[in-house]
C-alpha cells in the first residue's frame, strides 16, 4: 500500500510537468505594424495617446501588416439627481467608440462604451470640473487598454 501511494504520486507529478501548462504571454511591445486611422470626432489628446502607444508604418514610409479604425466617438455626461437635494449627487461620463481591425486574411468590427462615475456633491463647481476632467483622463486611458486588449485577441 505504501508502495502504490508513492508510485501514483509519482505518476501524477510527472503527468502535471510533462503537460508544460502555462499562461498564454501577450507580447505588448510588438504594436510596429499597425496603420491607425481616426475619424473627426476622436479628441485629439485621444489621438496622441494612440499615436504614442502604436508605432504607424505611415510616418516610417512603410506598408503595414494591419490596419485599426477608430470612429464615431461621443462623450455624454448625465446627471444624477437623488433625495431632496436640488443638486446632484453623481455624475456619469460615457464614452462610446467604434473600434475596427483588419489585415489581409480577417476583419473585426466591435462597438465599446466605457462608462465612469464620480461623485458631484461638490460645493465649488470649479473642482467638479477638474474632476470631470480627471474622469475623462481615466476613460481615455481605459480606451487605450481596451484597444491594446482587443488588438491582443485579433492577434491570436
């Protein structure tokens, strides 16, 4: 009985390594063959982060592998009122985009929204105003995420 209880720990262990179960790695650093394209009503500090983020065949001189298209964004703010309060107490800001990628042999076409949401309670309406702003930075970093994911999955 012993004996049997070594042989199957044995087995197993050795059935768990041969397996090679890892995670699949996504190299994030190979964004060099991409063409970006951008609609008018895409912000321009949107367009900067992309622009910075992806390496553009365009500007090298060289024909690229894949293409992204980014078009129709909006950005919406909408109040929420609760209570007895005149006032809101929250806000939301959505963002919504129009993401596409395509290269010689596939296409994907998907529609994202990203929505925040920030406390509005604020006395001084300046400082609501830098926060909306803050908001805004934290959707557009979330935008740059989601299309660096959704290139990652295109890629595999």
């Amino acid at each position: 009985m012993h004996y049997s209880n070594k042989i199957f720990t044995s087995i197993t262990l050795l059935l768990l390594c041969s397996c090679n179960f890892n995670q699949v790695v996504i190299n994030s650093l190979d964004k060099g063959n991409y063409s970006i394209s951008f609609d008018e009503s895409v912000p321009t500090r949107l367009n900067e982060k992309i622009k910075s983020t992806f390496n553009i065949y365009e500007e090298n001189g060289l024909e690229a592998k894949n293409n992204i298209y980014i078009k129709n964004y909006s950005l919406q703010k909408y109040s929420i009122y609760a209570g007895s309060a005149l006032r809101s107490l929250e806000g939301e800001v959505t963002a919504k985009f129009e993401l596409g990628i395509k290269n010689s042999q596939k296409a994907q076409d998907k529609s994202i929204e990203i929505t925040k949401r920030y406390k509005s309670n604020e006395l001084n309406p300046f400082s609501e105003k830098e926060m909306i702003k803050k908001v805004q930075e934290n959707i557009y970093k979330e935008i740059l995420d989601e299309i660096i994911r959704e290139v990652s999955f295109f890629e595999m």
